[in-house]
C-alpha cells in the first residue's frame, strides 16, 4: 500500500508545489499527509564531512551550480527545488555511460564550480562514479545527495565531500534534501549508530534554515481547502477580462505555501502563464530596487533623508528643489508634480527607427531615441518644474527619478547595476532585473499594452512605463521586471529585517525606519506605501494588519508584507493587455485574494 501511494507523489507534488498553474489546482492528497512525511524526512537526514560549512550554499553569486543525477527517482522534484534557489544546470549521468563517458561529463562540466551529483545504492555500485567524485573534488565543490540504506552510506568511506544522507526514499525525502542543501530548511539530526570506521554515532553538522521553504499551507497550520477562494478569485478576473492571467505567492513564517498561475499570456489564449514567466512590475521598482539601495546607502553612512537635494545634486543648487529634503522625496511630500511629459514632447528628429551613434537609446523594436535626450530634455524638466504642493502627500514618479540620480551620484554605479550586483545576485533572484530582453527569451516575458499611439508596438519585455521607456528602460519608478518566485526572495529578506541566507543586506533598525508611518498627513513610509489608517478604504486589504507595508504598479501587480502574520502576499498580472483597463481595481482582485489568505490564517488559529 506504502508503495502505492508514493507511486502518485511525483505527479501530484510536483504540480502543486513546482509547476502549478491553473490547470493543475485541488491536488488529490491532504496536506498533512505532506506534512508527516516532511517530519519523517527531518528526523532521517544527516549531513556529514561539512567541516568546511559548505552547507548551506553561501555567497550564490559566485556560484556555478550543477545537478547530477544518475538512477535517482525523484531527480526531477530534487532539481526543481534546487532551481528555487539558484540556476543549476542538469545534468543526466547515465548519458555518459555508453559512447561518451563520466571523463566526458566532467569536460562538460569545466564551467561550473559546485556539483551536486544525487547517488542512490543502485549509482554506488558502479565505481566509475566514485572516481568521477573524487577526481572533481580537486577542482570544484562537490555536494553528494545520498539516498538508502547505512549499507549505500557505508560504500562512501573514500569520498572526502559534503554528504546530505537520507536513508528514507520518497519524493518528499528528495525535496527535503535540495532544500538542505540551500538552508530552504535545516538540517537537526546526528547518526544514531555506527555505520563505518569513518561513520560512528554521534557524527554529523546542524544547520539552521535561512531561505525561504517549499511546502503546503498545512505545514503552518493552514488548510488547502480554506486557499480555495483564491482560484475562484482569479478565475473571476480572467472571465472578466481583468487580465489575460495572473501568479498567486503566498509565503508565511519563511515558508513559500501557495504559487499558482492562471491563465495565459494573452486573451488568444495560447501561452499559458507559467510560475517562471517574468513581469513588468511597474511602481513596484520603487521598492524593489531604488527603495532598496536608498537603504543600503543609508547603511553605508553615504546618504542622509534629513539632508537636501542640492547636497546631492549640483544641478539642483540654483533651482526651486535645492532644499527639498530626501525625506520628503521618499514620502512623496516635495511638491514635486507626478509626471513630465513624454511621447507628446517628442519631435520627429529625436528618434529613429536604426540605432546608430547618434541614435542610441533603445526604447523599443524600431525605436531609437537620440544621444543625450534624458541629459538635454528630460532632466531639465524636472529639474524646472514647479513645486505646487510641498508638505502634502501627491504620489510623484518624479520623486523616484531624483531618487536614482542622488544613488547614481554616490556610487558612480547605474541603478540596474547596483542592485542587480548588491542585492539580486547575492539573493538568488534569477529573473529579477532591468532590460530583460538581454537576459532572457521573449517569451519567458509577459507582455503588456499594445501601444497603438506612440510606440506603435505591442510591449512585450520593454518597459510599460513612458518616462522609464525613454530613460532607456532604467528609471528610478518603473523598469523592473521580476517572477514572483524573485520578489518573494526579496521580500522575505525584508521580512527578516534585512536578514536572508545567513547575509545581512539592510540593518534592522534601517528595515523598521523605512517601512514605517512617517508622516502625519500621509499613510507612507520612506519609499513604501503602507496599510491606510482610512478604515473605509480597505487598503491593502480589508483585513491587513497595521503593520503591513508594499506596493502596486500600474501593469496589476503588488507585493505586501504583514510582520504581524509573518507574511509575504504577491500578485502579479499585465492588466494592461491589450489596452489600459481598470477591472482588475473595480472587482477588488488583489485585496480580495489578500483577504483569502487572511481569513484561512485566521481560521487555523
């Protein structure tokens, strides 16, 4: 019976915690039947040669990760939650046992710096690959996943390498191990008994867990069931033409307990969404990337909120922002107006459809932009514009676009560069990033409006934002595009007060400052957008805690962080497609969704 039953966890697990969409929702099996054999996973797994403390997997932006797997069953799960993680390539063993062999397969693999090869008592018996371990074992790191019995460990005397040892056999087993090998969950048991000379009782390394985790809502009390209304949710929206589709996280005490998508890329209806797919996330790079260096340079003693502009910025000195304070910028208190303008001012002369030298900046296919155009147009408009509303709260992206201007002035260092380099890379984050189209393909990127108007293009990895797209795709307010996956990373980094994978990012007392209430005419935090005192507003979400603190953008995207319940909520859609629509706030798609998971919170305590 025993048998039987893990016989369906690989196709059941792996679509709803991996690869779900929505297509794949009310998998057929409880939760705590997860839950148990998580339990049993912790109890029988022990990590041993760890001396070095390469477990858990630090410093991710120097790594060159690559998965073996030779007989593993579960290969698939265990490669999947490792991609959580890290990229990691995957490499299939057994395709070097015929013409090519295992000498092949560590040629292929010269450009990578950490192997984890999964072995099995099955892998074990063939001595090739021991001596496929211990010969890359000079040269690179190498992680051994090891799952059997204390016979299978006790084959591994000569092998001098990290190994994570389970001696139970299941899909749920496999998970765990991946999780391990990136702190997603810690490592708690030692040997109970002798297994070797090498291996006695008593051995072995405790880690503590330091990412986030990949499991179902009932490992933090929370049943699947009571999750339900979300997918009616998000089926409402796409009937209503709100959005062609849409991605659902939820992550509550570090623990990733709901990802889903819906939909597809399009109303044709042709690509579904896919939990990988990457987002223009609009005003949400307010938060997620000059909010987050803004802090950081807090940090490193290089910027002050209580200082002015024109400390800053020269060419501020002799106009009416001189004395306006960061503070007030971060708040959206400097009178600054919300926009100049854009495509309206544009004249036939200022671009191109070929790029050349004189025609440099991208704005999208067959649109060019001339040399020094932000430099000679758009700066001295913002520069000039008036101060109409100082010491009252008007939502400005202006503001934002100071803001990267000061950080680009104290770190001689592009925003997109900064933050990819100091936070994203070191993160894990994957997709997170401006400019995608030179990272990834087209459609692995949602697209956004069909722009009949100015671009005359539909805008599929070019920045929806106007202003952003003529600063080239890099702007301080808009530009960022993100999975979900990526953004729950980050902001579980938040949620930890600055803390994630065993890195400090942000101090603590710098996470409490900028997130919370700063003003007395304002709901705003410095940079962040919090829960609204205004009871009859609802915002975010009729039931966020006071404590809660995030953002929206325009494309119908949001993510929302609730200390109180430990939470993480992102919502991410192109609402925008293939025209600007304003269902998706009329229904209450994304506060509704928030609720849901409240109101499934609640009812499990």
């Amino acid at each position: 019976m025993r048998k039987n039953k893990w016989r369906l966890y690989p196709l059941v697990l792996t679509g709803f915690i991996l690869f779900n969409s929505a297509c794949a929702q009310n998998p057929p099996f409880t939760g705590l039947s997860y839950v148990n054999e998580e339990k049993l996973a912790e109890k029988v797994t022990v990590l041993l040669n760890n001396a070095s403390y390469l477990i858990p997997l630090q410093n991710l932006e120097e790594q060159k990760i690559a998965s073996i797997h030779f007989t593993n069953l579960y290969a698939a799960g265990f490669d999947s939650l490792l991609n959580k993680y890290a990229k990691v390539a995957i490499y299939k063993g057994s395709d070097y046992s015929g013409i090519k062999s295992l000498d092949d397969l560590s040629s292929d693999l010269k450009f990578y710096n950490t192997l984890i090869v999964q072995l099995n008592d099955a892998d074990l018996n063939n001595p090739l690959i021991v001596d496929f371990i211990n010969t890359n074992k000079k040269v690179k790191n190498v992680v051994v996943a090891l799952f059997g019995s204390s016979n299978t460990l006790a084959k591994l005397t000569n092998a001098a390498v990290p190994v994570i040892w389970c001696e139970r056999i299941s899909p749920v087993t496999a998970f765990y191990s991946a999780q391990a090998i990136f702190g997603g969950v810690a490592i708690t048991q030692k040997l109970s008994k002798n297994i070797s000379p090498l291996y006695k009782a008593g051995m072995g390394f405790i880690t503590t867990k330091t990412r986030l985790q990949y499991t179902v809502p009932e490992d933090v009390g929370i049943s699947s069931a009571s999750l339900i209304g979300i997918d009616n949710i998000a089926t409402e929206a796409m009937l209503n033409q709100a959005t062609p589709g849409c991605i659902v996280l939820v992550a509550k005490d570090g623990k990733v307990i709901f990802n889903k998508a819906y939909g597809y890329h399009t109303y044709s209806k042709t690509q579904p969404d896919k939990l990988t797919d990457i987002f223009d996330v609009a005003s949400m790079t307010k938060i997620s990337a000059t909010t987050m260096e803004a802090m950081m340079l807090t940090d490193q003693g290089k910027l002050n909120v209580d200082s002015t502009i024109g400390n800053y910025l020269p060419q501020a000195r002799k106009t009416n922002k001189n004395n306006i304070l960061v503070r007030e910028i971060l708040e959206h208190q400097a009178g600054l107006i919300p926009d100049i303008p854009t495509f309206d001012k544009i004249l036939p002369t200022d671009h191109s459809t070929d790029s050349s030298a004189f025609f440099p900046t991208k704005v999208n296919d067959n649109y060019f932009l001339r040399k020094d155009y932000f430099k000679e147009v758009m700066w001295p408009e913002m520069l000039n514009s008036p101060l109409k509303t100082r010491g009252q709260y008007v939502y400005s992206d202006v503001s934002m676009c100071f803001m990267q201007q000061i950080e680009e002035t104290l770190t001689a260092t592009p925003l997109n560069v900064f933050v990819q380099k100091q936070f994203y890379e070191p993160l894990g984050m994957q997709t997170a990033g401006f400019l995608p189209l030179y990272r990834f393909p087209v459609d692995q990127i949602i697209p956004t409006e069909d722009d009949k108007k100015d671009r005359h293009a539909l805008l599929d990895g070019y920045v929806h934002d106007p202003t952003a797209a003529l600063m080239g795709g890099v702007a301080g307010h808009a530009g960022l595009f993100a999975s979900a996956n990526d953004l729950a990373i980050l902001y579980q980094m938040m949620l930890n007060r600055g803390t994630y994978g065993g890195a400090v990012y942000i101090k603590p007392a710098t996470v409490d400052m900028f997130t919370a209430k700063q003003s007395d005419v304002s709901r705003r935090g410095l940079g962040f957008d919090r829960w609204d005192p205004i009871s009859d507003r609802h915002y975010p979400s009729q039931l966020a805690s006071t404590e809660t603190y995030g953002h929206t953008g325009f494309t119908g995207t949001c993510v929302w962080v609730d200390p109180k319940y430990n939470l993480v909520y992102i919502f991410l859609s192109n609402r925008v497609h293939p025209s600007v629509g304003s269902k998706l706030s009329s229904l209450n798609i994304r506060p509704r969704i928030q609720d849901v998971v409240y109101q499934a919170i609640q009812s499990g305590m």
